[in-house]
C-alpha cells in the first residue's frame, strides 16, 4: 500500500518500481494522480497501457477526499494483482 508522491509523475515511476518487485500473488494498493488518465504524454500513455495489460482496477477518489490532510487534488486508487 503506497501513497507516492504526483509531482512530475512520479507516482508513474513508484508505481512501476513496485510492481516489479511484486511476487506471483501479490496486490499493489497505490493512490495516485489522475493526471495520467487524460495526459496525451508519451510516459502517461504507456502507463494507461501497462495498467490495461495488468488488468488493473482503478477506482476515482471523491473530490476533497483528502482535504483534512490539506489537499484538495484529485486522485485514484489503482490495484495490481499479479
């Protein structure tokens, strides 16, 4: 379970260390931006992919969800099992 940072998509970047690192029944539990779900961004295109491919499950967070935390950007919960 992961809660990387957004800044220059290195939420991508965590995201993508973790997996490899996940053994044969493994779950990645990660929030991240939302930002490469709409970027027409080389980097954030291959990874809507990759998440196609691992059959990842991707829920929206709610607007403000974290605003007690003292954000207010918009996020989502990506899943990988492997």
């Amino acid at each position: 379970i992961a809660n990387p940072p957004f800044a220059k998509n290195q939420d991508i970047d965590h995201i993508l260390r973790m997996c490899e690192r996940l053994r044969p029944g493994g779950r990645l539990v990660s929030i991240a931006s939302l930002h490469w779900s709409f970027s027409k961004n080389r980097k954030e295109t291959k990874f809507r992919d990759f998440l196609k491919d691992m059959d990842a499950t991707v829920y929206q967070t709610k607007s403000g969800a974290f605003q007690t935390s003292g954000t207010m950007v918009s996020s989502s919960i990506i899943v990988i099992n492997i």
